[in-house]
C-alpha cells in the first residue's frame, strides 16, 4: 500500500473538515428556519440579533448573520490568524445559505413547545459537528477566540453563556413575551447537551467498589465470566480497624448487574459501591 505524502494527508484532512462543516451548517439552518425562527426563538449568537432584525424590518435570516459576521472575521484575522478565519467564513456562508432557502419552506411545527426542543437539538447537533472540524460558523465562536487574544484567561463558555442570555433578554423585551425567553432558554440548553454527547459520548461508564474477604474468587470470576480486569487496593476500616483488601472495576452499565450478582453469590456480606465515570480510555474501552 502506497504511503501517503504529507500534502496528500493535509488534502484529505482539509476536505474532510469541509464535509464536517457543511453538514453541521445544514443541521444548524434546519433547526433554525424550519423550528426557531417561524415560532420567534432564538438559540442565542448572532442568530437572536438576526431574528429581532428578521421581524423588525424583513431582511433575510442568513444575510443578516453574514453581514454581523464581517467584522469579526476581520479582527479574527489580525488576532488570531488566517485559518481560524476561514473556516468560519466557509461555516458562516454555508450556514447563511441553508437558513435562507430552508427558510421559504414551511415550518415543521408551531407548537413552541415541540420547537425549542428540536430546534435546539438540531442546532447543538450541528455545532458540535463544525466544532470537530475545529471551524465555527462566526457569532459568540469568534468573538470568544477574538476576547481571549486580549485576555486568555478568560473561560470561552462563561463568555458565551453571558452573550447568550443577553440576547435572549433582547428577543424577550422586543417580542414582549416572557416566554419566548423561557423557551429560548431551553432551546440553548439542549444545544448545549448535544454537544456535550457529540464529543463525549453517550456510553457512560461504571466504577464500582467491592469490600469483600473472597476478594480473589470475585475477581477471577468477574474476568472468567465478563473479560474484565479488576485492581486490588489496601484499605483499612476505620470502625473495626480491620486491614481489608477492596476491588475497584471499571464497568459499562450493562455489566453491572452481572458483577453484582457475581460478587453476592460468592460473598453474600460483600460490601459494594457503585458511582459513575464520564469516560474510559484503554484496553476494553476507548
């Protein structure tokens, strides 16, 4: 098999991000023109300036955002570079682009309800997927690399959460309608939690304690039976100031029944905890 040159490997990586980029632009217009915009929610970002201008005086959706945008790919240039740049110029036109034809289709609801959830679900989908491309599509994105060039100990999601309820209020006080807010909240609620699945995952892990004297046959039986390893560990109980071995195991959630049951048929006084782990990374996992 031929070995790929450092430019044909660059090549791929660049086309694949642009790929990345366009279906998460995609994504982010369907949430917004076919859910938040005909129900007048915003999911925050320049997106919530545009739909006040959208009601106030026609302009398109799409348009608007690109025009907010100019100026910050501008000082994205000076501060923080070339590349950063130009991908948010790609994410913003793709995005400016699909909201303005997916705007001139019908809405899917107008149950605001049932439009904050999916409207948010589909812009957090959409984001997470042009962030992986390590892109943005403009608005509170760049204005975050753009701050912290002046101040990078300032935290990129404060900075954005504190954009974001300021617009939402703005949508809030020229719609008149408090709920418009309380909607929009959760809509940029979700966007957030879809990206947080988008790049962590959804596969929550298992770590769970066993106290127990039979701590050897439980840990035999937990890797006969399932394949997974377990690790020792020295404790010492602080009532009976008794020395005791205690296993600690790294389980998917669908294990943990089993462990459990392992560990109770061969101590039926085994002493167990079970918390969770965000994520796990190694042999057996990740």
């Amino acid at each position: 098999m031929k070995k790929l040159t450092r430019k044909q490997i660059l090549v791929r990586k660049y086309f694949k991000e642009f790929i990345e980029i366009i279906i998460g632009s995609l994504l982010m217009a369907a949430g917004t023109s076919l859910f938040l915009l005909p129900n007048q929610l915003s999911s925050g970002g320049f997106a919530g300036i545009a739909t006040i201008i959208y009601y106030l005086f026609g302009l398109p959706l799409g348009t608007t955002i690109l025009i907010l945008n100019i100026p910050l790919f501008i000082l994205t240039i000076i501060r923080v570079g070339k590349e950063t740049a130009i991908k948010g110029l790609i994410g913003t036109i793709a995005l400016s682009v699909f909201i303005d034809i997916l705007e001139k289709f019908e809405p899917l609801t107008e149950d605001r309800f049932l439009a904050c959830i999916y409207g948010g679900m589909l812009v957090g989908l959409g984001t997470a997927i042009v962030l992986k491309a390590n892109a943005s599509t403009g608005g509170t994105d760049l204005l975050t690399y753009i701050v912290r060039s002046y101040k990078p100990t300032y935290r990129a999601s404060s900075l954005i959460v504190i954009i974001d309820t300021a617009i939402v209020l703005l949508n809030v006080i020229f719609f008149k309608e408090i709920e418009i807010g309380l909607y929009s909240a959760i809509a940029i609620y979700l966007n957030g939690k879809m990206i947080d699945i988008v790049f962590e995952g959804i596969y929550f892990t298992k770590t769970m304690f066993i106290v127990s004297n039979k701590y050897k046959e439980i840990s035999q039986e937990i890797g006969k039976e399932l394949g997974r390893g377990s690790t020792a560990i020295y404790a010492k109980g602080m009532y009976t100031r008794e020395k005791k071995m205690m296993l600690w195991c790294v389980a998917s959630r669908g294990e943990v029944a089993k462990i459990k049951q392992i560990a109770e048929e061969i101590d039926p006084k085994a002493f167990i905890v079970i918390s969770s782990a965000r994520e796990a990374w190694g042999k057996g996992f990740k």
